[in-house]
C-alpha cells in the first residue's frame, strides 16, 4: 500500500515540475512578445527592437519578474513622455501572457 501512496507523490512532483517548466517558458515567451511592443511604442524597429526584446527577456529572469518588466516599461515610456497609465500596460502584460500560454500550449516557442 506504501508504494501506492509514492507512486502518488511522485506523479504530483513530475506535475509540478512539468507546470513550472511551463510557467517559466510563458513568462520568458510574454516578456519577449512584451518587449516588442514597447519597442514599437518607443519607435525601435529592426535589430534594435530584437535587442531590446531580449533585454526585456533577461530582465524578466532576476528577482520579481514582472515588478522589474512592468518598473522598466514605466521608466522607458515617462523617459520619451509616452503617457500610457499603468492600467493599460499591466492590461497589455496580462494579454500577452494569455497569447504566450496559448503559443507555448501549441509548441510555437
């Protein structure tokens, strides 16, 4: 009967890992997808718009991610006087995690 009860545990564990697994690769997806549009917002295109997507991604990696993502967006946007309210950028941070979800469930990595 033990074995029944750890075969159990670990089954939750692999679930839990495989969720977190998940997680992580929707956050880095969102924050990239993220960085994109602020780079439109600030007029970057190109390289410069890829460079600053994956700054976004790096940055999303340290501390409370979406604290830093959200501090910096803020920071960039009051810096050219861009007046987006916080609402609407914690509106399109929650959006582009939803995109990500479903591209990630997808494989679209």
């Amino acid at each position: 009967m033990p074995a029944i009860f750890e075969d159990r545990d670990r089954g939750y564990e692999a679930k839990w890992a495989h969720d977190e697994v998940n997680r992580f690769k929707v956050l880095v997806r969102r924050n990239r997808l993220l960085g994109h549009w602020v780079a439109g917002e600030l007029g970057l295109s190109g390289q410069e718009a890829d460079e600053y997507a994956e700054a976004m991604v790096k940055l999303g990696l340290t501390g409370k991610a979406s604290d830093r993502v959200f501090q910096k967006i803020r920071a960039d946007f009051d810096a050219i006087k861009l007046g987006k309210p916080d609402q609407s950028i914690y509106a399109k941070m929650e959006g582009l995690f939803k995109i990500a979800a479903e591209e990630v469930t997808k494989g679209l990595t």
